[in-house]
C-alpha cells in the first residue's frame, strides 16, 4: 500500500491529468533519483496588468499586499546570486531549463510560456513529431522558398501547448468560463488547468496544492529533491504580493535550490516585471498558500513518467 503524502492528511491518490494515478509515494521515489475571476464587460483596462502585474478586484486581500515581513529576494545579477548557484546541490533542473528558456511577450501567457519551457526542456532532440508553431513567417513570406520547403522547427511555444483538452485561448484571454455555476472571465491559467495543459500532452504531472494543512518541511523537501534530480521539473503558482513585488498571481519554473540560504531560484518568466530571483523557502511557500479563484496556488512536479 503506497505511503501518503506528508503534505496533506490521508486522502485518496490524486490523478495527474493524464488520466492515470499518481501516489505520492511512486512520485517520491522518481524524485530521489495563474487564475483570475471578474466579471465580463469589466474594464479593459485590467488586461496589462495580468499575469504578475496586478492582482483582481474578486482575489483574496492576502494576494494584493505585500506580507509585512517579506521575504529577502536576492536578484540573479547580484554576486550573491552567483554564489548560491555555484554552491547548490540542487541545480539539476537549471541548466536544461536555461536552455530552452523563453519570456513571456504578452502580460497574460505566463502558464502557457512555462508549460512550453518545460516541455522542450524534456522533449527537444529526444522525441519526434514535436508540434510546429507556423505564425513567424507568413504564408506570403514563403513565396520565394523552394516548392515544398518547410522552414519551421517542431517545437513547443506559447501559441501550441493548448489542446482540445485545455482552456481555450480565448478563455485564458477571458473569455467566461463556468466557475460556481455562473459564467465568468478567468484571465490566465488556474494551478490544476496548467496541470491539465501538461498532462494533455502525456507528461505526468503531480499537483501539489499549498492549504493551510499543508506541511512545509515537507514541500521544501520534495521540490528541493526534485531540482536535485534529472528528468523533472517544477512549476510555482505564486502571489507575487506575498513576496513583496508589485502584482497579483503568477507562474514560473524553479532551477535551484541552495541549502545554505535555505532558497529557490525563481527563473521569472516575465522580465519585463521583474528578474530571476533567489526567494526564502518560507516566503516562497507563503506565495503559495494564497487564494486564487476556487482554491489555493501550489505546485507542480512535472515528468515523462514510466
């Protein structure tokens, strides 16, 4: 019988949006080896400020102001930085993640953008048949290509990773979607509708949601274990108000852990806002554990699975 997590109480065995049942205890052995809510017709004044920029009317006051005793961030230019980066253990995951590291262009794409960073991190040179994103050229622009050329790279970008299985585009950019019986906006991507987006593309996804009960010895173990190893990766849903920045809900991957400091490595996706940052673990899991539409922001740990 598989251990339960020591994360939450004893409850039944989540199932990553593959379909298929994922324990926690099947998941801890591999490791030791964005939502918002407003009415439609609101104010399109709003949109520029998704995604990290500002939080909505309908979130909790806990992700619109800062703690009032944030946690230190430390940005990635400084020489302290460099330091935790050199001395981590736990750096597996930043340098395939560096590879393939994309920002976001627009202020709502940040679960699209990080879900597209992780699939090529896992998939680019190892598998065939990778989809291929056909907007950066035009079909008038092809004209002089010989007959039959085709000049696109199968790979993942922010414009594919949705599937028929996922929210629309047009729902991440606002569209109403049903949430408690009444139709509503829900800018960006939710905790578990960017686990959806990972699994609809056969990865194996463990979704790890930061409640009140959750234990954080317990998370900082499991996504420390995780960046120490290969083949794995992690993605936050986090306020960005909780750590002291200015903005509301947000997603990124983590590239490292240093024990010393006790630290992740947010590798920010949106630098127009704000740069990677090394952040507490405390602060960090606080971001966590804030409301966001329907439940509390979390984690993912995302794999190819078996």
């Amino acid at each position: 019988m598989a251990r339960q997590s020591p994360l939450h109480p004893p409850t039944a065995p989540e199932r990553n949006t593959a379909g298929r049942f994922t324990p926690f205890a099947r998941r801890a052995r591999q490791s030791n080896r964005a939502g918002r809510t407003m009415k439609p017709g609101a104010s399109l004044l709003i949109l520029p400020l998704l995604c990290g920029l500002a939080a909505f009317p309908a979130e909790s006051r806990a992700t619109q102001t800062a703690d009032p005793d944030p946690a230190v961030l430390v940005e990635w230019a400084s020489g302290e930085s460099a330091e935790r980066l050199s001395r981590s253990s736990h750096k597996a995951d930043f340098f395939p993640l560096s590879n393939h590291f994309i920002s976001q262009d627009n202020a709502i794409f940040c679960g699209p953008v990080s879900s597209a960073i992780v699939l090529n991190a896992l998939r680019l040179g190892r598998k065939d048949g990778l989809p291929q994103d056909r907007q950066s050229i035009a079909q008038d622009e092809l004209v002089y290509l010989p007959e039959g050329a085709n000049p696109f790279y199968g790979k993942y970008t922010p414009n594919n990773v949705l599937t028929e299985r996922t929210k629309t585009r047009l729902e991440v950019l606002g569209k109403p979607i049903l949430i408690d019986g009444d139709h509503r906006s829900d800018f960006g991507l939710q905790l578990r509708q960017l686990a959806q987006v990972l699994g609809s593309h056969g990865l194996e996804v463990v979704t790890r949601v930061v409640d009140e009960n959750a234990d954080p010895a317990a998370i900082r173990s499991e996504i420390a274990a995780n960046l120490a190893a290969g083949g794995d990766f992690v993605l936050v849903n986090y306020a960005r108000g909780s750590l002291g920045q200015e903005g509301g809900g947000h997603i990124s991957p983590l590239g490292a852990y240093d024990e010393s400091s006790d630290s992740f490595l947010i590798m920010d996706v949106n630098p127009n806002r704000a740069p990677w940052v090394w952040v507490e673990a405390r602060g960090l899991i606080a971001a966590m554990r804030t409301f966001d539409t329907v439940e509390n922001r979390g984690y993912l740990l995302v794999s190819e699975g078996d």
